[in-house]
C-alpha cells in the first residue's frame, strides 16, 4: 500500500506510475528492488512527490522527468 495514494487524482496517479515505471528502467538490477513507492503526496508547486523503499525521494514531473 501507499500511504497518500488516496489524495491523488486519477491522472496524478497515472503520471506517478507512468515515470515510476521509466525510473526504474533506468536503474540497475539490484537497485531496483528498492524503487517501489510508499509514499505519495503533491508539493507546494502542484508536483508529484514520491518516497521509494530505498528511502530516497523525487519529484515525478509532467514531462515525465524525476528529479
């Protein structure tokens, strides 16, 4: 479960998953255990904010972009 999925939208939660899904393409074998996501909420700015098992955390843009 992710905590926060809930206060998502539809397409903010197609986004997150969308560039999840690309994110982890990106990353080594034994990295990408650690890129499931636990937690979700939106930023000051409108932006999809995601923490991953691994503890780090990103923003998930519109252009499909992590940073």
């Amino acid at each position: 479960m992710i905590i926060g999925i809930n206060d998502l939208n539809e397409e903010q939660k197609e986004l997150m998953f969308r560039v999840n899904e690309l994110h982890t393409k990106c990353v080594g074998h034994d990295y990408k255990e650690g890129m499931k996501i636990t937690k979700a909420w939106i930023d000051e700015n409108s932006i999809v904010c995601v923490l991953l098992q691994n503890g780090e955390w990103y923003h998930y843009t519109k252009n499909q972009e992590w940073y």
